[in-house]
C-alpha cells in the first residue's frame, strides 16, 4: 500500500532513508522512527500569512505543510482552537505574560488528538484501508470512533481495560468496536503493532503514525499564528509518546524557515505526572530515558514506554528547557486552578500541565515575563472521576424566599469560617 | 443601574415604550419581555461581510448588532462554530441537503449558553454588579460559573434539585456557588426573580435576560455567513425558553435588512421533548400555550412554563414551520444516530432536535432537496447517564494475538445474528 506524492515523502531519522508515502511504522533496515519530509522550498510561495489567512478557520489553513493527498478535500473544520491570555492563573503562578492553548474545546471530540486523526484517516482512505483503528489511553479512541463513523469506515480500537467510563461511552455511542486489553497502554501497543500486520487494519499511530503525528504540528502553526505571527519564548506541554512537543518545535521551525515569523529560541518545557514519568525523569538526570509501569490518575498520559520520548527528552534540554513531574493530588489542584481562575475545565493531563508550570515558575525555570504558552489538551467532563470527590453537593432547599436567605447565611458563615481552605481550592460544603 | 448608550436600548414587546439600558426583566407598565432595539440604519456601512471577515473568528466579529457597552474588550473566543454538512445523517433521515450548527464544541463550556452568558457579563460588568447568577438547567449554569471566574466576579447559581451530576460538577469546579432548589426550573425561576431585587445580584437570565437573549443572534449570524452569506429554507431548533428559536430569526432580518444576504422566506421548526412540550403542543394545535410539568430526560429543555413560548409559537406558525415533540426513547436513539453518522456526540437536547429533524423529514413538513440546518446546542459528555445503560462493556482479554484472534471471531459472529439491532443503534455486546 503506497502512494506517489511530490510534496512529500517518509524518512527514516536515523540512517536517512526515503521511503516514499507507504503505511509503514519504522524504519524496516533501522527500526528507528519515520519523519515526514517536505519540500519545503517549494512551498515558499504557497505557504504564506496570506495564503494561510484565506484559508479556512480551521487545520486546514495549514495544508500545504500536511501530508495531505493530492485530490483530499477536507471537509471536516478540526481544530484552530482558543489561544487566550490567562491573566488571572498567571497571577496565581506568579506569570505575567501566559496563554493558554485549549484544545478542551477542540472540534469534534474536545482532545488534541482531533487534529492527528484527522490526518492520519485522509492517508487511512488514500492507502485504502477499509478498516482503521488505533491503540488508546482515550482521546484518540474517541477521536478515531468519532471521525471514522463520519466517514462511514469501520473503526476497532484497543484500550487498556481500566479507562474511565466516559471515554469508554464517547467511544461507544459512535458506533465503534471496542477492546479491552487486560494490560496497560503499552502492552496494547505492542498487541497493535501485530494487529496491524495480520489483519491490513489502517492503525492510526501504528502503521499510519508518521503521517497522524504531522496533525500535531497545527498546535505549533496556529500558536505563532494566534500570536500575531511571532513565536513565543516558552511552551509547556504534556508528554504521553512524547510527539507533540517535537512537533510543535518542528511547525516552529517550518515557520521559521519559510520566514513567516521571526527567528529566536523558543524553550520547551515538558510535563508528566509523576507516576508515568520516564520522560520528565530522563531530562531531570540528562540520562536515556527507562520505561516504567504506570501509575497515575492522568490515564491518558501513562505510556510507561514512549516512542518518542528518547528524542523528546534530548529535544528539550537542546532548546534549554525543562521537564518536570507532579503528583496525582498536585494533578487536581492543576484542573481546580484552571477552572477557578480562566474558566477553563481540563482532564487529568491538563492539570499536569498547569501544575507542572506553576511549579516551573516557582523554581525560576521560567521568567515571570516572557511570553509561555502552556497547551491544554483534553476536556475535564472526561475524567470528572478523578475530582468528583473533591465536591460535596449540598442539601436542597425549598423555593421560598425565606429557605433561600437562612441557606445563603449558612453558606456564607461556611465559607467565613475557612477562607483559606475556599481559596486554596479545598473540598467544599455547599 | 442602567448606562446611556446610543447603538441599541430596551423596548417592550407590547406597549412599545424604551427604557434606556437598564438591568430589568419586563416592562414595569405591562409585564410584557423587553427587546433590544438598535438604530440599524447608523449600523448600515459598519456591519458589512468585509467588516465581519476582518474580526476574530469569534462572536465578537458581530459586536456591533450585539448590546455590548461602549468600551468593552472583549477578550474571550466564544462561539463561531462549526457548521457542519451532514451528508450521512441525511441519507439516513431523508435529506439530501441537511448541516449541523454544533454547539457541542462552543468554548468555554461546550453549549450555546457560552454566547448569551458573554453578552450578559458584559453588561454585568457595566452595571457594576458585584455577584452575578443564573436559574438553570445545566448548561447556563456551567458557562455563568465558568465565565464568572475568569472575570474573577462571584457567581451564585440556581438548579433544580435533580440535575445530571456532570453538570453540577462543571458547575462547581469554577468555584461558583451551587445552590439545589427542591423543584423544577420553573420554581427555581420564579425563586431568582425575586432574589435579583432582594440582593442586587444581576441574574443573566432574569434582570439582565433582555441582554443575555440577544446572544442567541450570534447563531443566525454564524449560520448565514458559514452558509456563504445566504439563508437557509429551513431551521430546527431545540426549544427550552423559546428564546433562541426568534433570535435567530432576529438575526436574519437584520442581515436582510442590511443587505449582507438577499431575502427569503426561512421555516422556523422548533423541537421539544414529549415530557415537556408546552410549545410544540402549541403549535400543532394553533392554540394558546399551556404551560406543563416536565417529565423527560432531556433536563436542559424542561421549561414547563417557558418566557418567550408564546411569542416563539406564534413565530413558528408565522414562517410557515412546524414544531414537533419526541419520547426519551426517541430521544436516545437521537444521539446514536448523530454520533454514528457524524461522529457528532451531543447531549439530550440534540438528540430531541435530531430525532425531531427526523420526523419532519418523514412527514414531509421539510422537503429533501431544501437547505436545513439542524441545532446542536450542547455536548454529550455532560448527560452520559441518559445513554450509559444502552452499551455493554464486554470483557477485557490478555495482550496477546490469539486471544484477540479468537474474541474478534466472537465479536464478529455476534454482529452477524443480530444486524438490524446494530444498525438501529440497539444494545451492543463488546
């Protein structure tokens, strides 16, 4: 299963061979990872702010840099997300120049993993896999579901067994076949890689995964764009297999080659929970990176063995940056953070994020003003498991005025007595 | 409370009298809703498709026939939302020119509510209220709590008792104030009406609720300009208050009037749940509305006795449209059917507006070949209980290929003895 395209072809980032457009893993002589590359002199011209602007509000502005096949026309309007000034978490985390990049709303199922799949299910079509499917720790099962069953192709998808309920039912209701894998992410990767071979299934982060992971760098394209086309000097972003953070550096340095923004160092800071974290942990110590077994409430970044995470971690310490790691409690205190200050609900993943930078800016690894986008990735309403407890639900009260005026004065007796146990974010008795 | 502005003001529906901008709920003279009237002839010139083109992809690129003070900044990317051609869904209901407008996805909290609660903070904000609130069913409660924090005010928000616990919980997780009224919404409605004079709190949707409705225009206008600024034939909107059905024919009659899109005649169909049909029932047989107890799944539609259903029914007839009520079975079978065509996952309300979409087309009310566009209002994530008992969840299997080999064979079977089930969206056995 191939297909001959001009604009760009699949190499091999270790021993640099080019393979043309095929649905292949790794690299078959190597077994090192496969990058698409581009000819990005041809695109001078072609990718331009303008040419980007009359584009539609959505990725695929973006396509001249997808590995997109001649003839697909997309109709689907994924991503181009919010990018807002997070005033009041930056005051809370001691950070006066913050944005947030929240693809908790992102078209059409509120995960980053919208724009990957997007792309790796127009190569799915032109491979002509009549079935795809993907190993997940969530987002992406529900994204594959989703985009699939709107394409009218039948998906299969494999998660570990444990996976909160409500990416289990988003998975679901789209019509999609399920599998439960007694194991943790990484043994239903492997179990994948296998599937893939004996059973010609277009597996989007298996045998289609150098052309999935190019839907990452739209973050990185629509960031520099959303900032007036200029790069920001610090990014924070969640590390599962470790791809996006290369791949928003990779839309940097596009940009930056084209010229459509200015050249200067951009720092990249990655964030793991502390019980999945061989990434954060192999930049901490500046040593290679050791699988671990996960453990942690941020289900949808426990790959214990990421594939891309020995260069992530390089990647990070090259551009200055940092990587860093926080507990399953510090996670909840991230969400709650985020919700109480910007009005924004995040998974599990995103209060890694925003504990890892608050901690960040604590321990002076970021200046308070340079410009630091921290990027959002998944919405709350999918973990609501891991802070449902957190919230006690109060007493009804009866639609009378005068119930109303003695509960309020209860309430606010309440929160008089523990001011700081309200602000820090603490369980509440309502 | 009330500010000086010279673009728009308040007008009473009936006795025609204005009011200035001021935080009131109906005409002190003769009860009857008040309606924001602007000076469209001063707007000719300014409110043009290359105007709009220039602002952000957002609601505010249509700020100037929204009642926004003087002055404002706004800063936060709500609405504009996908719109979505939905050719699947159609074959399967019989409509061969049908798009889905989905507020599913609308940032910050994932409904339509996100677009009125921006309006009305703004105008919050104006009038210099210190705490602001809602009455709700769920969605408005969580984009008031949501927006409340990040403009750091005090919110206090109002529920019926037995409200779908994703919804309380992204209601707290903004640190609002939830309190539960032993009641419907009509209790808890009449309740704030009393409580937005006692305390000086602006309630979006009761003293500010002129202000707040005017949000709703923010879909019309998407819809047009997403169409290629033309209108559609006909429209299918859920209806909960009757507010957002006549604000996107506002919307339309102001585009018309400016010249931004050519005249036609547009069906309004307005959707409600069988439990709570006040309007739909109004309609069907031309009479006066009779307000009823809400009895059915779809929460966020269960207004018994909604503000603007008399108003909304007479529209509905007006334009030539229809209105229709669908059972909670339908309801459900309503979701799957948008999630397993379009891989679009939306909650209750849209599955009353799909189901109910579904019957116009096969009672010919909607003719095939006519542009419909169908409104998704809110996300599914946040009513999973409504659905969460139709899926199974099979069993999980070891990681290894013949496990998987032998229980894909099983899977396989069982979808064969039992194909009708699963096409119509039945119970599945994973």
């Amino acid at each position: 299963m191939e297909y001959s395209c001009s604009a760009y072809e699949l190499k091999c980032n270790e021993c640099g061979k080019r393979f043309g457009n095929r649905a292949i893993s790794g690299c078959p002589d190597c077994f090192a990872p496969l990058e698409i590359v581009y000819d990005l002199d041809a695109a001078r011209g072609e990718f331009t702010r303008e040419s980007i602007a009359a584009g539609p509000a959505n990725i695929w502005r973006y396509k001249r840099l997808l590995p997109i096949p001649d003839g697909f026309q997309p109709d689907l309007p994924v991503g181009f997300t919010p990018l807002v000034k997070a005033n009041r978490l930056g005051k809370r985390i001691g950070a006066n120049n913050l944005y947030v990049k929240n693809d908790a709303v992102c078209f059409p199922t509120l995960s980053f993993k919208d724009r990957v799949v997007s792309v790796a299910l127009a190569n799915a079509q032109k491979f002509g896999f009549t079935t795809v499917g993907c190993s997940s720790t969530g987002n992406l099962a529900n994204s594959v579901a989703a985009q699939a069953a709107r394409l009218g192709i039948k998906a299969s998808i494999l998660v570990p067994a444990d996976l909160e309920p409500a990416k289990i039912l988003n998975t679901l209701v789209y019509g999609a076949q399920l599998i439960r894998i007694d194991g943790n992410y990484d043994h239903v990767n492997r179990l994948c890689t296998l599937i893939a071979d004996e059973y010609n299934w277009g597996l989007v982060n298996v045998n289609l995964r150098p052309y999935y992971a190019e839907g990452s760098k739209t973050v990185g394209f629509e960031i520099a764009e959303q900032l007036g086309w200029r790069l920001p000097d610090n990014v924070v972003v969640p590390m599962a297999g470790g791809s996006l953070i290369r791949k928003i550096r990779k839309a940097f340095k596009e940009l930056v080659y084209l010229g459509l923004v200015e050249d200067k160092p951009v720092k990249f800071f990655g964030a793991q929970a502390t019980g999945c974290s061989p990434i954060s942990v192999a930049v901490k110590t500046d040593s290679e990176m050791i699988p671990q077994k996960p453990n942690t409430i941020a289900r949808s970044l426990a790959i214990g063995n990421p594939a891309d995470g020995p260069i992530a971690s390089k990647m990070i310490l090259e551009t200055g940056g940092w990587a860093e790691d926080v507990s399953d409690v510090e996670i909840v205190s991230g969400i709650q953070e985020l919700a109480e200050t910007e009005g924004i609900f995040t998974e599990t993943a995103g209060g890694v994020t925003t504990a890892v930078a608050a901690r960040l800016y604590a321990h002076g690894r970021i200046s308070p003003d340079e410009t630091t986008v921290i990027c959002i990735t998944g919405n709350g309403l999918k973990t609501t498991d891991a802070i449902a407890d957190r919230y006690e639900v109060g007493r009804a009260i009866r639609p009378r005025m005068a119930d109303f005026d003695a509960y309020l004065k209860e309430l606010e007796g309440a929160s008089e007595v523990e001011p700081e146990l309200a602000l820090a974010g603490g369980v509440r008795e309502l």
